[in-house]
C-alpha cells in the first residue's frame, strides 16, 4: 500500500543548529508511520512563507512546518493575502523544532509530534494583524499568532537574533541563558521612548514608555510570561504595557518576568481591545512579531478572528 505523503517544511538551522539532529531523529521515528515525507528545506530568511505560498497555489491542503515561531510565522504570512487565506481550506500543522516554541503554549491540549502529522483535530485560532513601517521606508503588513513587541523587548530580540559566535553557542547551550544575556546587554543600552497609544479609538495613553507587547500568547522568550491565561481564539488584543524606568528598576523586573507576576508592577498596565494604534516623533524603535524584527513604529493592529486552523 503507498503511503500518503506530506509536504514538509523544514528549517534545519532553528533552535542554533539543534533541529537539524532533531529532524534525523524525527525522520528515524517516521519509518513505520503510514506517512512518507516530501521535504522541503528552507534556505533562506523569507523562504518558509514563499514555500507555503507556492504549495498552496499548487493545491496543497495541509503543510506541516518543522521548525521554530519565526519559521511558523514566515509560513502564517505565506498563506494570507489581504486578511484572507488564500485558500480557505489550508491547514497549517505546527512541529515545534525551535529555542522557545511559544506559539504551542497557547493551546490546552498538544499532541505527540507524529500524531500532529495526521491528526484532523485543529485549533482554529485568531491571527493579529500588524502595519509598520517596513526596512525599505513603505508600509509593512504582518500576521502573527503569538505575541508583538516594541521597546526593550524587541531590542532584545535585536540583540538575541544578532549572527555571532557568542550568541549561537549561548542559544545551543540554554536558550533561556541567550535570552537573558540578550536582554541584559540591552537592557544597559536601551533608554525609553515617548509614545501616543490609542485603543479602540476610545483610550488615548500619551507618555514614555520602557516597552509596549501586544499578544495572544502571554510567553515569550522561552520561560517569560505575562501570568494572563493565553486566549488563542478569543477575539481580542491583550496589551501590556511598561512605562518609563532606569536600568536598575528595568533589571529588579526581569525576575517577575519569570514568575508571571510583571503586571501587577507599579509601572505595569494591561489592557483589551480590538484595535491598538501606536505613534510618536523620532520613534527609533524596533517592532517584532513572533521573534522577528520586521519594521518600525507608527503601527498599527488589529485582530483577524478565527482565521486559521493550526495542528499542535
């Protein structure tokens, strides 16, 4: 009897390097499964969401992406063309390979991984939307699952994604460790930044702020958390933010960072909505999406409820 194949796409340099041992692993697991694998590596920043695109285009129903949030984030914004699936039948299947894998803890419940691969039982989950300001100067539009970040964060994620020696090894060795480091550097650099936040049209908050996160999943980086219960399918914005502090205050934080405790700091907010907007003079700042840096501000987001069916 042939075996039903499935596209894969495979990112084998995630989590440092470590997939590339973790798929041979997978692929030794998958010898008496009722599956083969069409494989299809990346190459390249961009080319899981252009390998999505393309596989959807040619009638492909099901992708399963192995690999971390950054590569299922290229393959999200692969898929969507104006707010919409390009086919509305696509089903995306998550095989977590990545440092942190945040976007899996959104979920209740996750299957084993070779049980994803067949499994008919989806998630259909909201996708937020954002606009920036794109490398080139032009708007940028982006879809993301997990979280958005502008500030001492997103910086940090700047700093933890930078191509060094010391990083890859940090990353290999512990990503909470590389994660830490990262943001310790920056923390010592990055200042504040003024900003004019809207929500909803309704709530106008004009003030310096440390940082700004837009999210549906409260983890990041790995074992961070905002302590709200993650709401993948909820309709709604959740919004932190961290307003203007020094250096030692920004490092007393890090530890409730940690423990989930963060908003429930003196100079912590959280808020709802459905829509946020954020501007301002000068604002030299990055903005990321499910760990990368894709612009800078003014931005703006907005939610795309239930938009995609995702295998965890």
């Amino acid at each position: 009897m042939q075996k039903r194949k499935e596209y894969f796409i495979v990112n084998l340099l995630a989590a440092g390097g470590k997939a590339r041992k973790r798929w041979q692993k997978f692929v030794n697991e998958c010898n008496e499964s009722d599956f083969s694998i069409d494989c299809h590596p990346t190459e390249y920043a961009g080319h899981a969401g252009e390998l999505a695109m393309e596989a959807v285009k040619k009638g492909q129903k099901r992708i399963i992406v192995f690999g971390g949030d950054g590569t299922l984030n290229e393959v999200v914004n692969g898929v969507i063309r104006d707010d919409q699936l390009i086919d509305p039948d696509i089903q995306i299947v998550f095989l977590g390979a990545g440092s942190s894998c945040d976007v899996e803890k959104m979920f209740p419940e996750r299957l084993p991984i070779l049980e994803r691969v067949l499994s008919q039982n989806f998630y259909l989950t909201d996708v937020i939307k954002v606009i920036c300001v794109g490398e080139n100067g032009e708007p940028a539009t982006r879809y993301f699952l997990a979280n958005s970040s502008v500030g001492v964060i997103s910086e940090s994620i700047v700093a933890f994604n930078r191509k060094s020696a010391v990083m890859s090894f940090l990353k290999r060795f512990n990503v909470d460790v590389a994660a830490l480091t990262a943001g310790f550097q920056n923390v010592m650099t990055f200042g504040n930044f003024r900003a004019e936040i809207s929500i909803d049209d309704r709530e106008i908050i004009d003030r310096k702020l440390k940082n700004l996160t837009v999210f549906k999943c409260a983890y990041f980086g790995g074992g961070m958390n905002y302590g709200i219960p993650s709401t993948f399918d909820d309709g709604k914005l959740h919004i932190a933010l961290m307003s203007e502090m020094g250096r030692l205050r920004t490092l007393s934080y890090i530890p409730s960072l940690y423990s989930g405790t963060v908003l429930k700091k003196s100079k912590a907010e959280y808020h709802q909505g459905i829509a946020l907007g954020l501007s301002g003079e000068n604002l030299n700042v990055a903005v990321e999406t499910d760990g990368e840096i894709i612009g800078r501000p003014p931005c703006e987001y907005s939610i795309l409820p239930k938009l995609l069916r995702l295998v965890v």
